[in-house]
C-alpha cells in the first residue's frame, strides 16, 4: 500500500517537473519568435506606407510612422524604465533628442535584435544629446568618456575626458575638433598630473607633470608632440 502511495507521488512529481520544463522551453521560443517577427512587422508597415504609434510592450520597443517613414521617437525602454535607446526622427532622418549610452554593457536579450537588423544604422553615436537636422551632434553632450560642446558635429569649447571607471583625466579647450590652448592631464596610477599646451592637437612648448602629494615637478620640453627635452627637476622632499 505505502509503495503504491509513494509510486503515485513519484509519477505525480515527475509529470510536474517534465510539465514546467517544457513550458519554459516553450516561452523561451516564443520570445524568440516574436523577436524575429518584429523585423517583419517593421518591415511590413514601412512596405504599406502606414502612419501611426506602434508599440510591442513585451519589448518596450516602440515606434512612429508617418505614410511609412519614421517620424517622432524610435525607443526602447526596459521594464525597469531604463532608456536603452532613444532616437528622434524627421522624415527617415535623425533630428532632435537623441539617447544611446550603455556604460555597463546591459544590452542583452530581448533588446539586442534592433544591434543585429538592418536597423542598427541608426546607432550612430553613443551618449546622449541633440542631433541637427544634417545628423550632426549639436550643443551640449554626455557620452561615455566625457561631456562637452558639439558645433555642427565637431567638438567645440570646454571638454571634461574620463576613464571607464568615471575619473576625470583630461580637461581643457577643444577649437575645430581639435585640442587647443591649456590642458591638465591626470595619470592616476602614478598619482601624477601634467598640464601645458596644445597647439592643433599636439603638445607644444613646456609641458610641467607635478605629483599631486610631494613636491615633485619636472618640465618636459615637446615639439610636435614629442618629448625633446628636460629642462628642469625639482625633486620632492626626502
């Protein structure tokens, strides 16, 4: 009797366990399958010029259409309201807010299908900002290694540059994309900044690299961006 009793929870806790097993396999799939299908979907409305907001809540992926070319937001949104992507666009053209910044790497399934479509042309650049009606970034911009000044897709005025980790390792003067004027460098490993000119995005002059807790100060001399001389060292105090 109690051998039967044990079979029968046996079968009953088998048939549970293959049941779940097999849903999972199934939901999986099927989120898989909705993915490949968004392409299509996307695909077919752009085919039949359709207008309108279209929206696929499961991937916080959403849409605007106007007779079939994208106009308004182009996002993605993540279920704890993170925004992964965020485009603006004007007829087919990006204009307007713009947002892509990644700095941990969380793009993972579901949202990666739009970084492996023909869709993933519009991931032009990597931050957050205002893009120009000629798809130049424009104005003030946070990116993942520094934050500044675009004038019609080329970095302008005050520049902050920093590692990975968040630590700010360069500042100084940008004119035409390119390095200008005073500069101050930090190179945190050896507890050491520099700081001097930069003259079309070279070193130029005396540069002077002092430890920020002794009074250790050395002054390089550069042309061309090159070291070509010491000329003074001051070393710290014993």
């Amino acid at each position: 009797m109690n051998s039967n009793i044990y079979r029968c929870k046996f079968l009953f806790i088998f048939f549970v366990c293959v049941t779940l097993l097999s849903c999972g396999e199934k939901i999986i799939y099927d989120k898989l399958l909705n993915v490949l299908k968004i392409q299509e979907d996307v695909d077919y409305k752009i085919k039949k010029k359709k207008t309108g907001i279209f929206s696929y809540p499961k991937f916080g992926f959403s849409f605007s259409l106007k007779k079939g070319k994208f106009n308004g937001p182009f996002k993605i949104i993540t279920q704890n309201n993170d925004t992964i992507l965020y485009i603006n666009f004007v007829n087919d053209k990006i204009n307007g807010y713009y947002q892509f910044i990644d700095y941990r790497q969380k793009i993972m399934y579901p949202y990666n299908f739009i970084f492996t479509t023909k869709y993933n042309k519009f991931i032009k650049f990597y931050g957050k900002g205002y893009v120009n009606s000629e798809e130049k970034r424009e104005g003030y911009w946070i990116e993942p290694l520094g934050r500044g000044s675009y004038i019609s897709g080329k970095k302008e005025g005050y520049w902050e540059e920093w590692d990975i980790e968040g630590y700010i390792l360069k500042k100084g003067m940008y004119v035409n994309n390119q390095k200008e004027k005073l500069w101050k460098e930090d190179i945190p490993f050896f507890n050491i900044y520099t700081e001097g000119i930069y003259i079309n995005n070279k070193k130029e002059g005396i540069w002077i690299e002092r430890d920020k807790d002794t009074t250790y100060k050395l002054e390089l001399l550069y042309l061309n961006d090159r070291i070509k001389d010491t000329l003074n060292k001051i070393l710290p105090y014993p």
